[in-house]
C-alpha cells in the first residue's frame, strides 16, 4: 500500500480550492449581474462626484465614469470648418438649397437643455444643444406633398439616418451647431450634427451633411443592423429608459 | 548520476498541446483586449473607427475564447495540469503567506508544479471568462433577456473588463520577469535549476 500512495501524484490531491474560486467568481458575477442596478446608481453618483474635481479626467474611462462616448462607423473622419462645410437639403423638395455653415448661423437659433439617452445605456443629464429647427429648413425648401420622410447622410461618408416628415417637423429635432454652449467639435459631430431630442442619440447623427426627402423612409445604419427606426426613448429598443423629451 | 544531479539537462514543463492551448487563447484574449479597448477607450475609438467591424471581431474572438481549453481536454497532459491547478496543498498557504508579507525568499514559497498563486489565476481567470462569455451573449442576443438584465450584464462586463485588463497586465509582467517561465511556454521546457528554485516540491 505504500508503494501505491506513493505512486499517486502529491499534487492531484489536497483540497479542491482551485474549483471553489472558480465557481465562486461564477457566483460572484451572476451575483453581480443581480445587483448591478442598485451598484451602478451608487456608482455613478460616486464616480460623477470625483469626476468634477478630476483634472486628468481619468475617471471618464471607467465605466459610469459620465460623460459622452465617442462611436464612429467610419474609419476616419474628415474634418470640415466653416470654409468647408456644406449642407445641402434636396430630394422632393422645390427649392433645393446648400448651407454653408456662415448660412445656418444667421438662421434663427434654438436652445434646448435636456438628457442625451444612448442606446447601450449611458446616459448624460441637462445637455445643452443649440441650432436651427429642422422644420424652419424644410419649410424654406418647400416640401412636395408626396413627401413621406427624410434621409440624413454624413461627410464620414458612412452614416446615415432617418425621420419620417411629421418625427422631423417636431419642434424638439434641431441641426444643431452647438452643445454644452460650445461650438460642436468635431469628436462630438460637429461643425454641425443632427439633435433629435426625443430619441435614442444613434439617431442625432454626427457630421451632418445631407438632409434628402423621400416618399420612405429607409432605415439608417444602424437600423439596417438591428436597431429600431422609430427610437424613442424608454419605448423601442427594448429599453425604458426615462424619456428625455 | 542521477538526473536531478544533472543541471545541465532541461526538465519537460509543457506538452506541444498545452502549449498551443496556450498560445490560441492568449492570441484569442489579445483580440478580446485591444477591440474592447478600442470600442471603449474614446481616443482610440476615435483613432480606429469602423465600429461595426470592431464589434464582430469582439464578439467571435470572445465567443471562441474557451475552444481552445475545452479541446485540450482531450489531452491527458493538459487534464492532469488541470487537477494540479485545482488542489492546494498545505504549502499552498505558506506560499500566499509570504505572497501577502512580500517576502520573496524562494525557501519562504514553496510550490508544486504550480504556485498557489498560478493556481488562483487560473481558476479565476477561467471563472471570468465565462462571466464575460455570459454577459456578453446577453448583450449580443438582446432579444434573449429581459431589458433589466442586459443593462445589469453591461454593468457587469464592463467592470469585470477592466478587472480583466489589470489582471492580464500582472499576467503578462510576471512572464516578462522571468525569461525561462516564457521559454517553459514557448519550447515545453525548462533548466532544472530553475526548476528546483521556483518549484521546489515539483517531481517532474
């Protein structure tokens, strides 16, 4: 019998304690995932808090660290200022028209302040954006009665997106030239993006640089993947999130 | 002369199985790391773009990630590393007494094949890739959960990422330190010198 013991590898026996830590960080996650609403709102308080007196501004890497996040389709983007930027509004319109970005800023501006709500769930209070109703551009282009909705293109020459005419015409959609009381950057879409205040911020595109009715509205990039083309906030996309408008 | 009196001659660490194991999963995590830090990290977001493509990258590289263990079952050599990864000894906890007072005496840390530890690594680095496997799936297939879970998973994956991330980081510096553990990866073996240094209770 001795010879046997010996035989048996030392180290195949002792206690089991690589399996325990195993199936404890299985426990610990699913544990995790069960209390994950109560943990992230005392977390983005937290966090939020050191986030105002962080100058590195590391906090905005961690997760609920606050703040925007930067998605982009495409693989670079250009960059467009005032010399270069052009909008143009087309489609079944009577006047088509170009705006330079010196054309947008004379136009009436409207200031809203609400939350920014995207999709995969942060979520940014009391942002403020400012721009040109869609609506006022749109009556000045004269839209034809077999018009139905809009396509928006973008100079990252990727994105699109959609509305139909009467989710256009809202009061609470802008084409917005600034946010936080700032010029648009161009990290955060500008010099002019797209705001629609009531939906889920895929549909705010970045980069603005067409606005084309059609007779139908044609899902915009990430709809072709999946997500909902009518995005209101708290009612598509299996969320519920509270609305932001 | 014994072989122990030997030091000349390398000690087999690994098989060519464990080691390609290794390899896969590693080059696999690589993926899992650097589209994650690229879908989340604003600067290299902006950087990099291509979201779309980023996002399948990730979620095939993470959905393969434990191919590469549970084909290795079938090696006898790999199970048997697997039940040494699995059992402390009672020089298991000398060994995560010194590890906590920082004593690096190598008489102060005894260790088997393995030290305690390389073995609450593995266990854990195994437990969370299945959390991350779990979380991510319910993030992927949104249809599958209800809503309160998939904000809760994104809670989860995302904070457990970053605990992955600095785990990695120790992972990968302790291999960097120390030149014959990485050739023990790369070639399957290593001197008996070090071996009889860094586990002296290993009897290969």
């Amino acid at each position: 019998m001795y010879k046997g013991v010996n035989d048996t590898d030392p180290e195949q026996r002792g206690t089991p304690v690589g399996r325990r830590v195993f199936l404890g960080t299985l426990g610990l996650g699913a544990l995790g995932v069960l209390a994950a609403p109560k943990l992230q709102s005392g977390l983005e308080g937290l966090l939020g808090g050191a986030a105002d007196q962080d100058p590195t501004g590391l906090t905005g890497l961690l997760p609920n660290g606050g703040g925007f996040r930067y998605y982009s389709v495409a693989s670079s983007v250009p960059r467009k200022n005032a010399d270069t930027y052009r909008l143009k509004v087309d489609g079944l319109v009577d006047h088509p028209t170009t705006y330079t970005l010196a054309d947008l800023k004379a136009l009436p501006q409207t200031r809203m302040v609400r939350d920014v709500q995207c999709v995969t769930g942060w979520r940014v209070p009391d942002t403020p954006f400012e721009g040109v109703r869609l609506s006022r551009l749109l009556d000045a282009a004269g839209v034809r009665p077999t018009a139905r909705a809009i396509r928006f293109t973008c100079f990252d020459g990727t994105y699109t997106e959609s509305l139909t005419l009467r989710q256009a015409r809202r009061a609470d959609v802008l084409v917005a030239l600034r946010m936080q009381d700032k010029d648009l950057g161009h990290s955060h879409g500008g010099p002019v993006r797209l705001y629609v205040a009531p939906m889920y911020f895929y549909k705010s595109a970045k980069w603005l640089s067409g606005i084309t009715v059609t007779d139908e509205v044609r899902p915009g990039y990430w709809e072709e993947r999946g997500y909902d083309v009518d995005a209101w906030v708290g009612r598509s996309n299996g969320r519920d999130d509270e609305p932001t408008s | 002369m014994s072989l122990r009196a030997d030091t000349t001659a390398g000690v087999r660490r690994f098989s060519r199985t464990e080691r390609w194991v290794h390899r896969t999963t590693a080059a696999l995590m690589g993926v899992c790391v650097l589209t994650a830090a690229c879908l989340y990290v604003p600067q290299l977001a902006e950087l990099v773009g291509r979201r779309a493509l980023v996002v399948t990258l990730h979620e095939w590289a993470g959905l393969a990630l434990p191919v590469p263990v549970l084909a290795g079952l079938a090696s006898r050599a790999f199970r048997a590393d697997l039940g040494r990864l699995n059992r402390f000894g009672p020089h298991d906890r000398t060994w995560l007494r010194a590890a906590l007072h920082r004593d690096r005496r190598h008489e102060s840390r005894p260790a088997g094949k393995f030290n305690a530890g390389q073995k609450i690594y593995a266990a854990w680095i195994a437990g969370a890739t299945l959390v991350m496997l779990a979380t991510g799936l319910m993030m992927w297939f949104t249809h599958l959960t209800p809503l309160v879970w998939r904000t809760s998973a994104t809670f989860v994956h995302d904070w457990l990422a970053l605990t992955i991330g600095i785990v990695l980081a120790g992972h990968i510096g302790m291999a960097l330190a120390d030149p014959e553990a990485r050739k023990g990866m790369r070639t399957g073996e290593v001197s008996r010198e070090w071996a009889d240094r860094q586990h002296s209770l290993w009897r290969p």
